[in-house]
C-alpha cells in the first residue's frame, strides 16, 4: 500500500496532474469517477493567495467527495510561500503539494516553478518554509533539470526527502524541452532504485495508455503514475490502466453516450462551480476533447464553442449522440 504521511492512496495509485486552467473542481469530478486515486488543485500563486486574488482564492475550492486532494502552490518567496502554507493549512485538503516544475516563462520569470530547479539551496528554504507553517504531509512535483546540462533530480530528491518532504512527483523532462520530444524515464527509474529514497516516486510524462502504463511500472519501478494531457477529454483512462493492470485485457473505448454523459456532467459541474455565464465559456475548451475521434464532428464543435444559450448546448450535445450513435449502429 502506498502512502503519504497517513494517506492511504492504492497499492499503484495514479494521480490526476495539476494543469492549469484544466484541473479545476468540474474536471476533477469526472477524473475522480473514473478511477483516479489523488488529484491535485491548479497550481496557485503564493503572491496571488496572499493578496487575497479572487481567482488564486477559488483555486482553493475542494470538496469531500474529491478526497484524497492535494492543493499546489508555486512561489520565489519564502514569505509568501509560509504564509500560503498556513492558508491551505486552515483550507483542509489531506496534503500540500510545491511546484518547482512548471515550465512556462510567466511562472519561471518571477523565479519560480522549475527555474527553482537552477537553484537548490533556495528549493530546500522555500519547502522547509512550508513545512515549518503546515501540519500537512508536503510533496512536491518537480522535472529532470533545468537543461540537458543540469540534470540535477537525483540531488533535488535525496535533498528534499532529508528536510521531511513525503512524496515526489517527478515530469521526465527538462524545464528547456518544455512538452517537446520524448519524456524519458531513466533517471526516475534510477532514484526509484536508490536505496537511500524510501518515500514514493511517481512518474510523469507520456502515459497515455494502458499499456504504456504497465510497462513504465515494470519498467522503472514508480511507486504511482501521475496522468495529465491523458485525461482531458477521458477520463476513463485511469478505469482502462487498472482494469488492464489487473487482468491483461484491454477495456472497449467509451461508446459515444458515454463520452456525452462525462461531457454533460463536466458542463454541469462548470456551471455550478462558476456560474451560467462563466462555466459555459470556460468548457468551450474541453469540447474537442471529448468529441475527439468522432468522423466529421467539427460542424457540431463549432456550434458548441460559438453559443452561450445552456438550452442550444443541450440540444446540439443530444444531436451529437443521437447522430453517432446511430452511424455506429449502422456500421
């Protein structure tokens, strides 16, 4: 059985990603329904929690039915990385995850995410700052490196495990591939084998499907799989690595009603969470996702994403069904 601190979380768990402007409540929910053993918040500026951002502030929304959660923070700062610290603290979640991997240059500019990574005695202030302030188990979701050069995970891991960090996350990239090329494992595998670490690594990075999945477990040995760009739009992919894992057969795809039905549920989610106006706007994006694969669907994708009447979105959502459905009846 794997676990952080006291949590319980699967004898090979996967983990949802935090990703921004994707990870959000409605997301989660579909994520959690179909399989997936941790999920983590969007990540949120330790700035921004601090100032009271409205936007940082709902970032901490979690609810019961979503436990196990973690709520990542990034930051430069070690004040405003404690005092976002005993923030989450009082919000609840079951652990407190840091992000020194995020790759973007907004992020990376103001000294955070994986430029942290070019700095290690600044990693070590930064999470034990956090965990000085928080009665939470702190993980952290880390890359391979700043560079080809600078591939310093296997330092960054045994440093971060000896200052009380419970588990690590680790995106077999480096910050400067960005999401280019391959992810590649090898280093994971080898701090997995490192007798010295003894809390849980998982692996991130490529995992998009079962046996993908299987062979990156037997292969390097991850204590847990973490799944992001996998999942947007199907979810069921965390059903399909277990249901493979555990007998060796590969589950059907979604039929098109059940791709409908996550989608509807995510639309309902997004709505009730921010609201008619906003929750309509902000699911144009996941559309393509679950259309994905559909012959000829853009026709329908377009009129999704260009009306913000609930009632059309309906109606054109139960056309899609009732037209896939029957063209896959007749084929």
């Amino acid at each position: 059985m794997v676990k952080i601190g006291n949590i319980e979380i699967g004898e090979f768990p996967l983990l949802l990603a935090p990703m921004e402007d994707v990870s959000d409540p409605p997301f989660r929910a579909v994520c959690k329904q179909h399989g997936a053993d941790l999920m983590y918040t969007e990540f949120i500026s330790s700035e921004g929690l601090i100032r009271d951002a409205i936007k940082s502030r709902q970032k901490l929304d979690v609810f019961d039915y979503e436990k196990p959660i973690g709520i990542q923070i990034f930051g430069g700062d070690e004040d405003a990385m404690a005092m976002s610290a005993k923030i989450v603290d009082a919000t609840n979640p079951d652990l407190l995850d840091i992000n020194f991997g995020c790759p973007v240059k907004k992020v990376v500019c103001k000294g955070a995410g994986a430029a942290v990574l070019k700095d290690l005695d600044l990693m070590v202030r930064l999470t034990k700052a956090c965990i000085r302030e928080t009665k939470l188990p702190v993980t952290i979701k880390t890359r391979l490196g700043w560079d080809n050069n600078t591939k310093n995970i296997e330092d960054v891991v045994e440093r971060m495990q000896d200052i009380g960090v419970q588990a690590v996350s680790i995106h077999g990239r480096t910050r400067m591939q960005l999401y280019k090329g391959d992810a590649d494992w090898t280093l994971i595998g080898k701090i997995k084998n490192n007798p010295r670490i003894t809390i849980p690594i998982f692996g991130n990075g490529d995992i998009d499907s079962p046996q993908k999945a299987l062979e990156y477990r037997n292969r390097y040995g991850v204590d847990g799989i973490m799944i992001g760009r996998a999942a947007i739009g199907y979810p069921w992919i965390f059903r399909e690595i277990k249901h493979y894992m555990a007998t060796g057969e590969i589950l059907p795809p979604p039929t098109v009603a059940e791709r409908l039905d996550a989608c509807r549920k995510h639309l309902e989610g997004s709505i009730s969470w921010k609201g008619t106006k906003l929750g309509i706007l902000e699911m144009r994006r996941h559309y393509a996702s679950y259309l994905k694969g559909l012959s000829h669907v853009k026709e329908y994708r377009t009129r999704l994403v260009s009306t913000d009447d609930l009632a059309t979105i309906k109606g054109i959502l139960d056309e899609v069904e009732e037209h896939y459905s029957r063209e896959m009846q007749e084929a």
